[in-house]
DNA sequence: TCCATACTAGAATCCTGATTCCAGAAAACG
DNA sequence: CGTTTTCTGGAATCAGGATTCTAGTATGGA
C-alpha cells in the first residue's frame, strides 16, 4: 500500500556526490541537489531531516566503502604482509573512486557523531569502533599485547600515514600519483618496524 | 592628521583567535568578534572589508607564524640535523601555541588564494612558495640534485608527516603527546633515508 | 582655536539558502 | 473501482548573519 518511491536514499546521495565533484563543497545547496537528481526540493525532505544530515549520510556511507577493503586487507594473517595490503588497499580505492574519496576530507567524524547521536543510524558510531577494533586485533598480533604504545604506532602507521599521502592531492583536486604509494610503504613500514628510535 | 585608532588589525585577529578556540570555528560570526574585542562591528568592517578576509588573513599570520622556525631549522647546514630540527620545530611550535595551530586546520590554501589575488598582500602568494622553496634548497643540499622523485619524498617526510602527526589531535582538540613526535621522526628518517624501496 | 581626517558606533537593511506546507498524484490492496 | 497511504511539486516563509549607512568623535596640524 501506498505509491511506489520515484527517488531513493541514494540517489540524493549520490546527487550529493555530483555536485560536490563538479562544482565543490561549498556549492552543495539543498536546492542544487535537487536541480541534480531532477526532484523538487521538498523530495529532498521528505527522506532527510535536514541538510546537514544528508551530507553526514553521504560521509558515513563513503566511509564505510573506504574502510571496506582496508579491513579485509588488515585480517591477513600474515601482520607484515596484512600492513602493506592495507596500505595499498587505500591507494587503490581512491583510485577508483576519486568523487567519493574527496567526500572523506568533508567531515570530521567527531563533529558528527556529536551531533547525531542516533539519525546516522546505529552502525555510524560504530564506523570508529570497527577500525579501533581491527587495529587492536592487528597489533596484538603483531606484537603480542596491546599497549597504548603500540597502538599508537599501528594506528599512526596504517592510517594515518596512508591518509597524509592521500589528503594533499585530494584537497588540491588531483588523484593522487603512483609515486606516493611507495613513499607511504616505507614510511608505515618504518614505524611498524621499529620498536623504538625518534629520541 | 586624522584620530588614533582605538583597534588594530591585530586586535580584531586576535579576537577571532579567542573566538575559534573558546567556542570553534563555527561560532565565529562578526558580531562575536566584534563583542570579543570590545569594539562594534562597524570597527571590524572599517578593517576587513568581509568576514571571509578576515578569517583569511588570520589564516595567513598564522601559517607565517608556523613556519619560521620551520624554515629557520631546516636551514641547519647538516641535512640530516636540519631535518630532525625541522619535524621537531613543528611539535614545539604546536605545544607553545594550541590555539594557533588550531588555526591551520581551517582553511585551504589553495581556497583562500584562489579567491584573493592579492587582497591578502603579496607575501600571501609567497606562502607555498617560501616552503617550496626551502624544500627545493634541501633537497639540493641533501641529495646533490632536485629530481621531481626526491622532492616528493622529502616533501611528504617534512611536510605531511609532521601534519599528520598533529593533525588528529589538533582535530579532536587535544595537544599532541609527546609520544607522537618520536614515531613521526622516526617515519620522517625513513623517508628522507631510503633511495628507493616500497615497491 | 578650528579644520581636516580617519575612526568609532550600532541600528537598520539585505541576502542567501534552509525549511515548511499543502495541494495534488500514483501505486497497492481489498 | 474506491480507499488508503506515501510520495511529489514547488511556491512561500523564515532565520541568521553579513554588510551598509549615517551620525557622531577624537586627534594632529595650522
């Protein structure tokens, strides 16, 4: 009973995705959305509340495709090889799928999830739990036992450094270029390796 | 000729300053700026001819302030000690200035030059070019020749890591610990260090 | 002292873009 | 078919804050 949906969740999302790719995120007006997905502005909220929280469900949505492969790299078994799949599963998804990657630097996940405590829906406070988690998996099997220590430095280098990477091409517009990869390799490899040095 | 100023250029940056770092950056209305410096808002317009300059020139003081002792320690006539003074002068800075660097984070470079040609004054524009050029003397110094290779990598061991390392933190409004500055030394060396690897 | 100049004041205005609202329209179901 | 429910359409409203405007006011110099 009742009339079957014209447009969906996605496909103002992905409207989102558009305008933000052509024209930047400061042009994202409710109004141009709708222009983009060919709907009326009030269509627009009838599925979201707000206009913040149609760009917040962009950003956990794109989240969650980024951290997909990440995570699955990260389980390998192997902890060496497990860093470097995860390293090189960043590069590649932002290789393919330059528009989203851009929506990664629109957001801060605390700004958020501060704000929405439950409308992004009950697995958005999860999207820092479940890297959390696979990090803590990760360096106990690296190192044994967790210590903040040793967290700290997995963390930096399995996200932190691969974003660093990433970050200065997407914000200038760029896909980032084959050369950084390698960079980032040595850089997340260095500190994973090391249990001290930097005095 | 003319009446003394009550309020300086710097008296209603400084405002902002306080603003940002007492309410965040969203709160920083004119009208919030202007109460914060005891003056009206007419004063701040009598200055800053928008609300967008102004912010841009807090933006601009603050990445000059940054980086002198950036630039200052990079010139250490031994590449490797002016390396390790260089990540290390970031750290410092960040620590002395909470609330300024917190200030680096909220714009865009290539935003804010893009939309002010010189509105911003000429040394603005020198902004890149003052790092880029430090970079290209190291990397002469360091490596004997600027190959677009070894710029890159000396760029992302001095530039993008020490921003990562901050960058979280400063995001979520923390200082940096001190344990984070021995881990982005260590990532930095081992990029400035190898000639090749991460294949 | 008096003028010229540049600054302070802050209320009034304007703009932009989010949000609301309600009259249809279209499907599902009996 | 009629009923019910959910969705579309887009004009009208609202809100928040940037910006403007017109008086005053203080200071330096003749």
């Amino acid at each position: 009973m009742g009339r079957k949906p014209r447009f969906t969740d996605d496909d103002f999302l992905d409207a989102v995705l558009r305008v933000t790719a052509r024209t930047g995120a400061g042009a994202v007006t409710v109004a141009a959305v709708a222009a983009e997905a060919g709907a009326p502005v009030g269509s627009v909220y009838h599925r979201f509340a707000s206009r913040d929280l149609l760009l917040a469900r962009l950003w956990v949505r794109t989240v969650r495709r980024f951290q997909q492969p990440f995570l699955t790299a990260l389980a390998d078994p192997d902890p060496d090889r497990g860093a470097d799949r995860a390293v090189r599963a960043v590069f590649a998804w932002v290789r393919e799928h330059p528009d989203e990657a851009a929506v990664l630097l629109l957001h801060r996940r605390e700004d958020l999830i501060a704000r929405w405590p439950e409308e992004l829906g009950p697995e958005s406070t999860t999207l820092n739990e479940a890297v959390a988690s696979a990090l803590r998996s990760y360096t106990r099997a690296r190192c044994g036992r967790v210590t903040p220590a040793a967290l700290e430095r997995v963390a930096f280098a399995l996200v932190d450094i691969p974003y660093a990477a990433i970050r200065t091409h997407l914000a200038a517009g760029r896909t980032p270029p084959a050369s950084i990869e390698g960079i980032a390799l040595t850089a997340s490899r260095a500190v994973l390796g090391s249990g001290s040095s930097g005095g």
